[in-house]
C-alpha cells in the first residue's frame, strides 16, 4: 500500500497547502533531505495554550497532516520519502505545563501510521511562550528521500 493509500485508509486527506506567513518557503531540499518549516493547525480551534493536552494532541495530529500534504505538494509524490528523520515540536505552553511529549505524539503517532518503521524518528518537545498566531503547537519536520 502506498503512503498516500495509507493515509486515506485512515479516512485522511491532503490538505491545501498554506502560503508562508512570513519571508522563507515551506520546503527546502538539500542532498537528500527535505526540510519543512514549522506548520500549525490551520483551523479555528487549534489555537491558544488554554487547551486540554488531549486536544492539543489533535492539533499536533493536524499539523502532521499539513506537513504531510506540503511534502506531498513539494514532492509530487509521498511515495519519494525513505524515511521520517526529525521532528522538532513547540507547544503554546504556561510555565508549570509539562506534557510536551504527549502532545507533539500527536504528529508522530500519525507519521508512525502512515509510514510504518520508518515513521519512526528522533524528536524534540519543547515548551514556549507564545506562537504565530496564538497557535497551540507548530512542527517542522525533516525527511530523508528514496531517491
């Protein structure tokens, strides 16, 4: 099954893909590799710290969709991605939060599903004090190509 086919068995689609808020691009290639810049959920209720870490964690889901479609975008096919190498996930957080972890598992449990084994990858959470927007969690993402 191809990535693409997995993720629409799990009743997923490609979103469309946001124009940059700011001066940089969503994707830049170098060698092998695939950098995405931070995605955020783009919806109404992805926003602000004052959420549970059950919805943060569909938030983080989310964003791992908007990745995946902005790398599917750049690439023209998911079916190009060899592996998922690094993510770095920043949560909208109060000082005293300390469930980083288990919200930007929201992205990574997605990528797990989608890509299999080699969903798997190293990771960083970390806690800040405001984001774009009052988003509630931003992902950037690195991928390593097939070819």
């Amino acid at each position: 099954m191809s990535y693409l086919e997995q993720l629409r068995a799990l009743g997923l689609d490609l979103l469309p893909v946001p124009t940059p808020i700011g001066n940089f691009r969503n994707v830049i290639r170098i060698g092998k590799l695939v950098y995405v810049s931070g995605q955020g959920p783009r919806e109404v209720d992805g926003l602000g710290r004052d959420v549970l870490t059950q919805d943060a964690y569909q938030h983080a889901h989310l964003v791992g969709l908007n990745i995946l479609s902005v790398l599917a975008d750049a690439l023209g096919d998911l079916g190009r991605v060899g592996r998922v190498v690094k993510l770095q996930g920043f949560v909208n957080a109060d000082s005293d939060f300390t469930e980083h972890p288990a919200v930007v598992n929201g992205c990574s449990d997605l990528f797990i599903a989608v890509f299999g084994d080699n969903g798997h990858h190293a990771r960083s959470a970390v806690g800040v004090a405001s984001l774009p927007n009052n988003i509630t969690v931003e992902i950037e993402a690195i991928f390593e190509l097939r070819h």
